[in-house]
C-alpha cells in the first residue's frame, strides 16, 4: 500500500522523479524503490562532480528546442513510423500475385505480413538498449539505412524464401522507430505540450497500415508489375532516412550530458578531471542490457495486473487491424466482385475513424494541463481512459456491424464499408488512451512495459493474417465477425474497471510510483484542514 508522506518528502519524490523521467524517460536503468516512505527518502548527499544542465534554460537540453525545432523533429517521427507501418500491409493485395510468381500455396503468401511482424517481435530488444548506449539518432540511422537496403531483396528476389527472410529483416530494423520515436517526443516536449504530438504520432501508427492497400491496389489494377509496390516502399523508406540523416538532432538527455562530459574534460583535462556523466557508470554488459530489455518487461508483465490485461485487450485490437488487410477482400473482392483499387478505398473508412480516433482523443486531453498543474506534474493515469471508453463499444459496435452487413451481398456495400469508420476509432481509441495510461502509470518504467506489450500483441497480429481467411470463408463473414465482437465485448469493461479500481491495483504495484495516490492524501489534508479553518471562523 502507498504510505502517507509529509510535505517535505512528498515534495523530495516529486523532484526526484521529475528528474529520473528528464534524464531517462521511460528507459530508466535503476530497479524500483521501496514504497516505503522511511526506506526512499534517507538524504542523499549531492555529487558536484556529476555532469548536469547548466540551468532550466540550457539550450543544449532538447527540452529547451524552439517550437519550430521540436514540430521539424515530431514530423520525421511520423515519417519514419508511417514508412515502416506503410510497408506492414502494402504487400497483403499482393498474395494472388506472390502465389503465382512463386508457385506457392495461399497459407504461404499470407506470411508476407506474419514475417514482417516477426521482426517487430525481435526488433526492440536490440533498438532500445542500443538507443540508451548510442544515443537515438545513431540508431535510427543505422536501423532506417538496413531497413532501406533489405527492400532490395523482396523487388528482385527470385523465390519465396529470399521475399519472406528479406520480409522479416524489413520488419526487425522497420520497428526501430515505434522502439525509439516515442522516446525522441518525450525527450522534446514536457507533459504540459506533447498531447497534440503524441497524437499525431500515434494516428501515424494506423494510418499508415490503411495506405498500404490504397497504393498497392491502384498499382495491380494498372497493370503493374506487383514487384513496384516494393520499389514504392523503398522510396519511401528512402527519403524518410534521408531526413534522419540531414535534419534528425539526437535528443536523449544522458548521451548528450556523456558528450558534455567528454568536451569539458577534454578542454581542461587538469580541472575536469573527476568530471563524469552518469551514463558512464551505468551497467551496460551483457548481464546488464538483458536485465533491462529482456528480464524486467517479462517480469512486468506476470506481476503487474494493469499491464497484462493492457496487452491481453491490445494484441485483439492489433490483431483485429491486421486481420482487416484479409478480411475486407473476402467481403468487398469475393462477395461483391470490387476490384483491389476499389477495395484499397474501403481503407479510406479505417483511416478515418483512425484521424476522429486521435482528433477526440486530443479534445479529451485538452484539459490535461490543468490537472498537471493541479496534481503538480503528476496526474492520475485514470485520466487518460476516456478515450477508450468510447473505443472499446465502438469496436464491438463496428465489427457486428461489419459481419451482418458484409455477409449478404443484396446489402449495399455502403454498409460495411462505413463500419470500419468504427473499428479504426474504436481501434485508434483504444490504442492511444492505453498507451497513455501506462505511460502514466509506470513512468520512468514505461519502456520495459512497452516492450512487453510490444512483444506480445506482435506475436498476436502475426498469426492473425494466417487463419483469417480460412476462419471467414469457413464461418462466413457473419459469424466470424461476430467471434471477433464478442472478444472484443468481453474485454471491452477494461477501461471502466481500470478507471474505478485502478488507484488501488496501482498501490499494490511494485513498479508504479503512484506519486498521484500521495499527492491526493496531500490535498485531502490540505481539505480537511481548510474545513477546520472555516468551522472556527
């Protein structure tokens, strides 16, 4: 349980992880403190010696950008994550094509997105810990550089197997910037302005997904080569890492304090010489780097009540997002003789739900400010389950809708292809508003629980494509949208449960701060007290 603390030690907390989450984020090294309020606060004398910020407005802090500067860098985030999601689903429309080029079966052309999404499996244990030792920009430029290259191999391979490896490459140094970018939007902007950025850059995630069969449809109805839709996401790919390379600064605050370091001692080796950044004392072994990324998600995970459900009720939305690329030619192409250019445009309904998704999820967050001020930095997470609130009845809302409308073809199509207006908002919704709330939760801890997410709802969506097809021309279009409903109904009272229950789950939590639980003991004394106050006058 979350013990009460006096003003004095709330106020020393507060500081104290204000400052972990400045230098590290979510990527924090050190193991959680003891809840206890005797056990965390024993004074720690200050080391001079320990390089920091020469004051709140050193110009050098990422923090301290321009407005300018700070949109230039959130805008290559979302090039680089729309890029790499782009080329996700581009190849889906292609699986006739696949089959006939490499004689295989459907089963094996359906691997092109399972692949992909393999490598999102594999690729953060190796772009997190590399972007706490390298610093972001090095990473990204090295994993957007591979990522460009391995395009190579799917445009001009010869056989199936060359096309699925060279896939799964793709996915492995595609997913570096989801590991890293939004890290690179919390290293720029302070809780009070990165809601609109977060947004954008979390509609990025689905919207590019929903352009993949737009584009690879218009090219196979042109009578082009299926091979261009790799040449386009190669070009694509290419001017995103193009702009990594001119314009992307580095922006995590421990490297750039390491390079500070480095550049004082260099320039008087005498008087600096027992100058040190904190980053060179961190464990950076091989032991060290496995704790972190691959020990500590996982332990999360089966001890944190919030964080499994979280990433139960995600990897069915992810999944559900990557089940559509399959399902929707079923229903538009076979059912209703739509060809891939018209069936592309159904996607148009996803992306909007996806753009109303992010545009109601920041019109919630616009009072966002006002709590932190109140909760002096430090709101409850609660605050940021509205959105799935609404997403979590839209989605079931959308895929019955989907099954009983798409099933006959005597319905006009109109019909179904406005209810995926509800799952991308249902689906966008629920992604932003959880995402968010383990943000708040778990803090300086986040990213351990992101990659633990990650992990599984990828491993989720990768089986998805596979059994899709086979699970709607074997069901029918009606009854396997209606599984998918019911999944969705049952976990749908997540957010509603989080919201009541959530304080006290958290204050169970090993890894959750809870400085919110602590902050509203402070207030309600500071209540009480002011009601005393009035009684005696």
């Amino acid at each position: 349980m979350v013990e009460p603390l006096s003003e004095e030690s709330l106020t020393r907390e507060i500081q104290e992880d204000e400052q972990r989450m400045e230098r590290y984020g979510g990527d924090d090294p050190s193991e959680p403190p003891s809840k206890s309020a005797d056990s965390r606060f024993l004074p720690t004398p200050t080391n001079k010696d320990i390089v920091t910020w020469d004051g709140d407005d050193d110009p050098e802090n990422p923090q301290n950008f321009s407005l300018a500067k700070k949109w230039g860098i959130t805008f290559i985030c979302i090039a680089m994550t729309l890029c790499s999601s782009f080329g996700s689903s581009a190849p889906a429309s292609a699986t006739t094509h696949l089959i006939t080029t490499f004689h295989v079966n459907s089963e094996t052309s359906y691997a092109s997105i399972t692949m992909y999404l393999l490598g999102f499996v594999f690729g953060p244990s190796l772009w997190g810990p590399g972007s706490e030792m390298f610093g972001r920009r090095r990473v990204l430029m090295l994993a957007m550089t591979c990522f460009t290259l391995f395009h190579l191999g799917q445009a001009l391979g010869q056989n199936i197997e060359t096309f699925l490896v060279t896939r799964f490459f793709c996915g492995f140094f595609g997913v570096a910037p989801f590991s890293i970018c939004g890290g690179i939007i919390a290293d720029i902007w302070s809780a009070l302005g990165r809601g609109p950025a977060t947004s954008l850059f979390s509609a990025s995630t689905f919207l590019g997904p929903v352009l993949g069969p737009i584009v690879s449809g218009y090219i196979l109805d042109n009578s082009i080569s299926w091979r261009w839709i790799i040449w386009v996401m190669m070009i694509f790919a290419g001017v995103a890492t193009c702009l990594v390379f001119a314009f992307l600064p580095e922006t995590y605050a421990p490297v750039l304090l390491l390079r500070k370091a480095k550049r004082l001692r260099k320039q008087d080796p005498e008087g600096t010489r027992n100058l040190y950044a904190e980053h060179e004392k961190l464990d950076f072994t091989v032991r060290g780097i496995v704790h972190r990324t691959v020990y500590r998600p996982f332990q999360m995970l089966g001890r944190e009540p919030i964080l499994a459900l979280i990433t139960v009720y995600m990897s069915l939305v992810y999944g559900v997002l990557y089940a559509l690329f399959e399902a929707l030619p079923v229903i538009f192409v076979k059912t209703r003789g739509f060809t891939l250019s018209q069936n592309g445009l159904v996607f148009i309904g996803v992306g909007i739900g996806t753009t109303l998704g992010a545009l109601i999820n920041y019109l919630f967050s616009r009072h966002y400010p006002t709590l932190v001020v109140k909760w002096r930095g430090f709101p409850p997470p609660e605050q940021r389950l509205f959105g799935a609130m609404i997403g979590a009845p839209a989605l079931v809302v959308g895929a019955f809708w989907l099954g009983w409308t798409g099933e006959y073809a005597s319905v006009h199509w109109a019909a179904p292809a406005v209810s995926t207006v509800f799952v991308g908002m249902g689906i966008c919704l629920i992604f932003i508003s959880f995402l968010s709330y383990v943000v708040d939760t778990y803090l300086m801890y986040s990213a351990s629980a992101f990659a633990a997410n990650t992990v599984v709802r990828s491993l989720v969506a990768a089986a998805f494509p596979l059994f899709t097809v086979q699970m709607y021309e074997g069901m029918g279009i009606n009854w396997a949208s209606t599984l998918v409903a019911l999944i969705a109904l049952t976990l749908s009272p997540s957010p509603f449960l989080f919201y009541k229950y959530g304080p006290r789950i958290r204050a169970r939590s090993e890894f959750a701060p809870c400085i919110d639980l602590k902050i509203a003991e402070e207030l309600k004394r500071e209540e009480e007290q002011n009601e005393k106050g009035e009684k005696q006058v």
